[in-house]
C-alpha cells in the first residue's frame, strides 16, 4: 500500500480516512466533518477534502451504474 497523503495536518486526517469514510457510507463533507473532525481547526484542509469527497462519490456512482 502506498504512502498517503495527510489532508487535514491539524486532526492527522490523511486521504485514506476520508475514503474509508464514504466508502462506510458518509455522502458529505458536513457527514465526515462531523465523523472525523475535519476542517475545524484552521479549515484550509476543507477545499480539497471536498474535492477528494466528491471524486469518491463519483467513483461510487459510476461503480453502481456499471453494476446496474
């Protein structure tokens, strides 16, 4: 497994935490603020767990169209 990159440097929260919590079943980023506590120190980390939060999903949607 390869080295993952830390999102959000204040709580520790690396790239994987945030795919294993949609994968889990959280849709927002609201949902995994509140599950991880990410983005409530200084918030800088909030636009690309955003971004990382909406390619995961998109990578679900497209796994659930194929699959249907």
């Amino acid at each position: 497994m390869g080295a993952h990159m830390y999102v959000c440097l204040c709580r520790g929260i690396t790239d994987q935490d945030i795919k294993d919590a949609v994968a889990n079943g959280a849709e927002s980023f609201r949902e995994i603020r509140d599950l991880l506590d990410l983005g409530t120190c200084c918030g800088r980390c909030a636009p690309e767990a955003r971004n990382l939060i909406n390619e995961e999903l998109a990578a679900i949607a497209a796994k659930i169209s194929i699959a249907a």
